[in-house]
C-alpha cells in the first residue's frame, strides 16, 4: 500500500481513504475496537505516508488507538482482520509486530518524549532521519507532554510533532489548554479564515504582486496565527507553529509536510479532524465510538446487548452512595465514562472532579481534598494508576490520608492487550505502607467494599476486573463487611484449600466442582482482603491441618496475593506448601479473556490440574 500511496493522485489518495474507511468500519464492527479516533486519522496517515520515507523516517503515535490506518497502510492490511484477537494483530503500535511500529504506546502522552529520544539517537549516529510524533485525543494536556516539549529547543531538530485536534479527549475536553484548543479562531474556523485572505490575496491586480502590500498582509496572517491559536504557547517552547489546518484535506495536508520536511529546526503542524469521520454514527456519538464492542454497521447498535458490568454496576450504585454521603468527592482522569462516573456526574456535578489527562495530578488533588476534610474516591484504570505510584506513595500513604481507590480494569482486559492489562496493581498496592487492598468477587461486594472503606481513616485500594459481573444486585441496605474477613466458599473434607482472589473466585469454584466427579474435595476460600491478610484464614488452615495450598489470583504472580500469604505462612511457622497461580513474568498478550486465563493457567482447568498435583 506504501507504494501505491506514494505513486498516487490526489483522487486516487481520495480514494484510498474511502477504502481504508470502509475496511477499517467492517474490521471493527465484527472484532470491536477503538474506531473514533482511528477514523479521524485516515488523511493524515495517507499524507504522512506519501511524503515521508519509512522506515528510514520514524512515525510515533500517540497512545495508540489512532493508528488503524497506519496498521492497514503499512504492511497490514491483508491481516487486519485479526485486530485484537488471540494470535492477531495488536490494536495499539507494536515494536515487535512490525518494522513500521518504532514505537509502543497505549499510554496518553509518550509520543513527544520518545520522538525526542529518538531523534538524538539518530543524531548521535549522523543520521539525518525524521521524527514525527502525532499527538491528539487531549494527550497533548498529560504532564508528560508537557515535559517532553520543555525540551523540545535543545533535542527537537529534525522533529516534527503533529496536534491532532478533534475538540475531544477519549470522553470530552476538560482544562485551560483543550478550552484553548477550542476558541472560535482554531480550528476549521481559522483555516477558513486563512483560506479566505489567501483568496483575496489572489485576486489582486499582477501590478501588487511583489509589492509590498502583498508581502505585508502575508506577514500579518503568519503572525497574527500565534495571538488567535494556541501558536504563542508552542512557540514558547521552541516550536515552529504551523496551522491549524483541516486533518482531512489530503492535498493540503500532503503540500504542508513537503514544505516542512526540509526544515531542520522543531515543527509544531496544528490540524484539525471529526472524530469518527466518514461513519454517520461515530461522527454523531464519538464518545461511544471511541472504544466499543462489535456493532451492526447498518444501525451503529452493539450486537449483543451489554450484560452488567462492575462499572455499569459501579454507576447505578455511586449517586446513592453520594446522596447518603455528603462529604464525598469523586476524581477521574479524562474518563468519566469508562470508570462509571457519568451517572454520578450528571447527578452531582460539583463533587465530580474530570482534571484530564493526569492520573498523577488526580491522585495528590486527592490527597488535598482529603487532608481538606473531604472523602475522595479516585477511579482510574489499574494500568493508569500505575503512571500515580509516587504520588500514592508520597502524597496519600505516607500521610496516612483517607482516599479509597477503585481501581478499574484490573486483571487481564482482553482484546486491548498488553499495555491495558491491570496486572501490577496488587503487587504495587501491597508493599504500601498503610494501604488497605481488597478484591471483590462479583459487584455487591465491590459495594460492600466501598462501605468498609469509608469507615477507615487510611488510604483504601479496591480493585474490580473489566467486563461482566454476576447481574447480583444490591439493595439500598448492604449488609455490613466485616473488618479484614475472607469467607469459605466451599467445605472441604480433605487437608487441600483454594484460596481465590476476587473474580478468581468464580473460577476457583468451578474448579471445585470438577474435583467432586473425581473425589477430591477442597476447601474454597474467598480471600476479600489482600492486605491485611485476614486472620481467620490463619485460623481455618490451623483447625484443618491444612497442608496444601492452591492460590489463584488475575494479576503478576511476583509480589502478588500468593506471595503475600507465603510470607505470612513463613513468619507465622506454618508448613503448608503452597502453588501460587497467577501471571508469570509476562506482560500477557491480546485476546479474549477466556483464552487468556487459560493461556496464562488461571482458568478452572488449571485450578483443578493444580490442586490435582498438590
């Protein structure tokens, strides 16, 4: 596809956008994905194909889910039609799956900063290559951004960082900066303006042209870009300010970076897109859109109708929490809807706190609320959160502050893969001092767990997978969790338990039920409490003569919850042994989650076969 882009006519590049559209819609409609953003990108990509020579050149995209057309325009097109599924394609840039991905991302922000260290390497080899680092979906917002382009005057030459501006985050824009991005003069608007004056400009007598009228209102129009746009501020950081133009319009898009390509020093090109352009319901729902299961083309309606989720779950049930609560507060970084604060949005606005693109920020604008006297429940995705370590550390736990934590997306994720995997979040929350972590079983525990949070005055981490729950409801009166208590799921009849964490549970129990066709009868212990351990599982394996261990747990099995209980079992001087099951030394790959518990021999096959060996 590279050589035909770069042999192509405008009308032909017209053309091939149409197809990518078409094919990129199909794909997504049957495999699900983040198609929004990706449709918003199809120009671009034809226009950075056509005048950049990769792989010498280098393209970085920013988190990821911009770059379908770029998989499909590279050297993918004839298997992306296994996007996100076991053994397939990744739906985020991949070092290892292509010599077109130079760089892996599936975190807001990185783009800049990689492009930069790129970009010395080449330097420090004399290669004169191109970096290009495409930026949009509010990334440009993140701290880490903003970081990068601090250094964008010393180690920016021969870059170019391209702002894709869709007036959006991943949900809506929030901030000074994307309010910036949003003023009536950037924009579609001000190319229209632009175009406008370079028309009248045209059309002046040949006796102006050359003259110095001509050269005046020319210098007028560059300049005055930099007052109207948000130019000032990137100029300010060493960039060459371009645009905004219209992200859509191959032949302006193609002109402008053929200009720019020969420029050595630091290129900032500001363009402008739809999100979910080309595709009636994405351009209408973009927020939908921007990340969804398989739909029917024809309506835009998912296939199936969602089963209950904990988020979904998590929605319904936090405006009740909040009205019977009036001191609580509610953070989240850019992503009101994927964490299920948009029902407790809507219902309380001025206690739900969207700070963008900044997990860090959120979590010590947390800690501020908290030692305000406020009760701040922050919930990020497991694999963002991870971004905020020093700040839990520093900000939250050493202070002992009371912030409960709801980690979302906690596990292994599915299709999204290895960078939205929630693997890590139980080993980094147990070795934090003064940090309480549990791990509910299906959605009425997770409530029940938010309950028993607030009644702590300590930081709490309470950690949910993605995906389905039981469909159990709540009703507006939880029976209280009791303090650091796990409970037994299953009676036992020999000297072998299974201790589950969270979802596991559900796993561990469906592994109970194949030993019984073959006699073998373990104890099923629900763990709750990662940290503390519960005492009275101490107690049980004591009363029981407990001598076989079987932990099974949906995160990295190094410094996880198996971990914890061997350390507790060898301080206390209790000779169980013990097999710890859980993720081993992997980032995990893509896919349904299904078929990675079983990949990773955490399904109730590899329960049983565990307890079997034991």
């Amino acid at each position: 596809m590279i050589e035909r882009i770069k042999q192509a006519d405008s009308q032909e590049l017209i053309e091939i956008a149409a197809e990518t559209r078409k094919k990129m819609v199909e794909t997504v409609a049957k495999r699900g994905g983040h198609l929004a953003s990706s449709l918003g990108t199809v120009e671009l990509t034809i226009a950075l194909l056509k005048v950049f020579d990769l792989p010498k050149d280098k393209i970085i995209w920013d988190v990821g889910h911009q770059a379908y057309a770029y998989k499909m325009l590279t050297d993918r097109w004839g298997n992306f039609d296994t996007l996100r599924t076991y053994g397939g394609i990744s739906g985020f840039p991949k070092i290892s799956e292509s010599k077109y991905d130079f760089f892996g991302t599936g975190h807001g922000g990185t783009s800049i900063s990689a492009g930069l260290g790129m970009r010395e390497a080449l330097r420090m080899r004399n290669d004169g290559a191109k970096v290009i680092s495409v930026i949009g979906d509010g990334a440009i917002t993140s701290g880490l951004a903003l970081e990068a382009m601090n250094n964008v005057d010393r180690f920016g030459k021969n870059t170019i960082t391209i702002l894709n501006d869709n007036d959006m985050f991943i949900s809506t824009s929030v901030g000074a900066l994307s309010k910036w991005f949003s003023r009536k003069l950037s924009g579609q608007k001000y190319s229209a303006a632009r175009n406008e004056i370079k028309q009248l400009i045209s059309k002046l007598p040949p006796i102006f042209h050359g003259e110095k009228i001509v050269d005046i209102i020319r210098k007028t129009l560059n300049s005055s870009k930099s007052l109207l746009t948000p130019g000032i501020l990137f100029e300010g950081f060493g960039y060459q300010y371009v645009g905004p133009i219209d992200g859509h319009n191959i032949e302006e898009l193609v002109e402008t970076l053929n200009d720019l390509k020969p420029n050595g020093e630091p290129v900032l090109l500001h363009i402008h897109t739809v999100k979910g352009k080309g595709y009636r319901f994405a351009e209408e729902n973009p927020r939908k859109f921007h990340g969804i299961a398989p739909f029917e083309i024809e309506t835009g309606e998912m296939k199936k109708p969602a089963s209950p989720s904990f988020t979904g779950y998590l929605a319904d049930y936090l405006p009740r929490l909040f009205r019977r609560h009036s001191n609580l507060v509610a953070i989240t970084a850019a992503m009101p809807d994927g964490t299920g604060l948009w029902k407790l949005q809507e219902a309380f606005p001025s206690r739900v706190y969207d700070v963008g693109m900044s997990e860090g920020h959120a979590v010590t604008f947390a800690s501020g609320l908290a030692a305000g006297g406020l009760r701040p429940v922050v919930a990020i995705y497991s694999t963002f959160l991870q971004r905020a370590f020093d700040n839990i550390v520093h900000d939250v736990a050493l202070q002992n502050l009371p912030v409960t934590f709801l980690i979302d997306r906690a596990g292994l994720v599915g299709e999204d893969g290895a960078t939205h995997h929630g693997l890590f979040d139980i080993a980094y929350c147990r070795m934090i001092p003064n940090m309480t972590v549990m791990a509910p079983r299906d959605e009425s525990e997770m409530a029940r767990m938010i309950e028993f949070s607030l009644s702590l005055k300590s930081p709490v981490a309470i950690r949910y997978p993605r995906g389905n729950g039981s469909g159990k409801r709540s009703s507006n009166r939880l029976t209280p969790l009791r303090e650091c208590s796990g409970e037994i799921m299953a009676e036992g009849n020999s000297k072998t338990m299974i201790v589950s964490v969270g979802i596991m549970t559900v796993y561990a129990m469906e592994a109970a039920e194949k030993l019984k066709k073959e006699k073998i009868f373990p104890f099923v212990y629900d763990l709750k409490f990662i940290k503390p351990l519960p005492e009275d599982l101490f107690e049980l394996i004591k009363q029981h003569g407990i001598t076989h261990i079987v932990t099974v747990e949906d995160g990295i099995a190094a410094g996880g919850a198996g971990s914890a209980l061997l350390e507790e079992l060898s301080r206390r001087r209790i000779d169980s042994k013990c097999t710890i099951l859980g993720v081993k030394d992997s980032f995990s790959t893509h896919g349904r989650q299904t078929e990675l518990r079983t990949a990773e021999g955490i399904d109730a096959e590899s329960i049983a076969g565990a307890v079997k060996n034991l």
